[in-house]
C-alpha cells in the first residue's frame, strides 16, 4: 500500500440544502457519523428529531447518523470538509470558519458556480482565503433526490493532488456513488457553472414549444460555449467531454429535476423571474451564473451568444422573442 494512502473517517459537510443532505447520506453509509452545517433552524430540528430535512428534501428518511448543527465549531472537528453552500455564499462562510479550521483538512468544493462580483472560481475563492487546506472539486450528473434514494451515480472528483484526490473517493465512494479521477480543477468547474445557464435557455426552449431539434441544438452549441471558456481559463477539452461537462448538461438540459430547466421553461412560457422563482425552497444556480460568465466572456472575448441570451432575458433587457429572433438571424459559419 502506498504510504501516502489515508482514509477520512471523520467527515462533516456545510449546507445542508437538498445536494449537500444527500452527500451527508452517502457519507452515512460508510457507517459514521456525520456532522451537517444548516443555516435554517427548521431544518436543524427536522433533521435531528426526524431524520428528514423537510425544508429541501421531503418525505426521505436519512440515517440517524446524520445530526445537524447551527454552530461552525461543532462540524469543523474533521479530517475531510465538504463544502456545499450555495456559490454566492461560498466566501463569507469560508472568512467565517478559516480561523477555525485546520490547514491539514482537505476541502471538497461541491458548489456549481461563479462568484458575480469578482468574477472567481470556487476554487479561487478558497485559495485566497484558505490557501494552506488542500482542495478538490465534486461535479457531475447528480441529482439530489436519485443520490439520496441510493440510485446509481458516476461523478468526477478533482485535484491537483491525485494521492489526496484518490484518498477523498475512497473515503466517499459507494458501488453506487462512484467518483472518476481527474487534475483538472478548472474544467470540472467551468462544466458544472455553465451547464446551469445552457439548462435555463434548453428550458426555454421547452417553454416555447421549439421542439426537440431546436432543444439538441440548444445543448449542443450550448456545450460549444463551455469548452471555449474552460479552454480560454486553462482547463482541457478532455474533462468537458466526461461526466463534469457533457454527463452534467445532458442532465440538467433533459430533466424538470433540474431546478435550472425548470426555471427556463418558466420563462419560455412569459413568467417574470420573479414570478418564476416564487416558492422555490433551493436556488437555481443558473441564474446567478448567467450573469457572472456573462460578464467573464466580454471581458475574455469569448463569443458565448446562448450564454449571452440567457443572461439578457433574466436581467429583463429583451424578451424571450427578440432573443430567439436574434439566434436565429446570426450569421451562418463554420460550425466549431
């Protein structure tokens, strides 16, 4: 055995939304004891007298070794931290526990997203704050509820440090939660940040009653756009092509599962944003994304037209048929 190899017994995980409960799930059927971040009072309570988060995953009933905390000291006694906060959030809660966390525990980052603000990866955002605690990055196509419900799922798992990567899959995998691999950190982000927003115009889509045809091609230029911004931020083409790229926006694309698709149907049937979001429990990442790599191509020069689109349609500055009009009077080129 290598000497490097090390196996995480004691693992706690911050957000205790609908994805960041299912993890704790997996976690739980290792057959220890998992400390749960909640921000909710509510679901602090259902958790620990019900064993069902009520708020983000209803109806489901979690292991008993699953307790949930308020308190940041109660969770950070750990040698493995899953980070799974919403992205917007992912800095102030970082600045809230860095004076408390140990620089030997490596943090997983499960959030999908760009910081609006200054334009950072999740993982930028943990280097400048936490920059002594090892990272690693969980994407790919999982759902909460198919997680939760022991359902068989494939996720990339990435790392600059492949040893610590291999020691966090080990420390996590299950037969049917099976974490791939990889180096990439920049790729495995940019595929699960921009999936989002190309789920939101392929609900759109759906929402028009375009049909199928404009729906693949939504996804299929939609992951054009990906590629070109994980290749321009240095990640590879090699990762978009595998689970955290083309495996989650096929997901996110096809299913009402997906808060962001769901959302983009919404729209495409005339709703306000506002009107669209009204009584969601979790957030849809998407529309918090569109902005930030809106912003992020013009300052790159990426040409990202559905990402663009998407984009101008939640800020309200056209609507959904100037914007499919506009689409579709681009100029015809060479398909890359």
């Amino acid at each position: 055995m290598n000497k490097n190899n090390k196996y995480y017994k004691k693992i706690s995980v911050i957000g205790a939304g609908a994805w960041g409960t299912a993890l704790a799930e997996v976690i739980s059927r290792q057959g220890s004891k998992v400390n749960l971040w909640a921000r909710e009072d509510s679901v602090v309570n259902s958790i620990n007298t019900s064993n069902t988060n009520d708020l983000y995953l209803p109806n489901i009933k979690l292991s008993e070794l699953i307790i949930a905390h308020k308190d940041f000291s109660d969770v950070l006694e750990c040698d493995l931290l899953l980070m799974v906060t919403p992205a917007q959030f992912m800095r102030p809660i970082l600045n809230d526990i860095k004076d408390n966390l140990h620089e030997t525990i490596p943090i997983v980052l499960c959030s999908k997203g760009i910081e609006i603000e200054t334009l950072s990866l999740m993982s930028e955002i943990a280097e400048a704050i936490i920059p002594n605690n090892p990272l690693a990055v969980l994407s790919g196509p999982s759902f909460a509820i198919d997680v939760v419900n022991n359902k068989p799922t494939a996720v990339t798992l990435a790392s600059k440090d492949l040893n610590i990567g291999k020691n966090i899959a080990d420390s996590i995998s299950l037969p049917k939660f099976r974490p791939y691999l990889s180096e990439d950190v920049i790729g495995a982000q940019i595929g699960g940040a921009t999936k989002n927003v190309i789920a939101i115009a392929a609900g759109v889509v759906e929402g028009q009653n375009l049909g199928d045809s404009a729906r693949a091609a939504t996804i299929a230029r939609g992951y054009s756009e990906i590629n070109r911004l994980a290749v321009a931020l240095g990640g590879q083409e090699e990762t978009l092509s595998g689970l955290s790229g083309i495996g989650d926006l096929l997901l996110t694309c096809s299913s009402v599962t997906s808060r962001n698709f769901s959302l983009g149907i919404k729209l495409g049937q005339g709703l306000s944003k506002e009107e669209a979001t009204n009584n969601l429990s979790s957030v849809a990442e998407g529309m918090y994304s569109a902005k930030a790599i809106d912003k992020l191509s013009n300052k790159l020069g990426i040409e990202m037209p559905i990402t663009n689109a998407v984009n101008d349609l939640i800020e309200k500055n056209r609507s959904v048929d100037e914007i499919i009009d506009n689409l579709l009077s681009r100029p015809i080129k060479k398909e890359k």
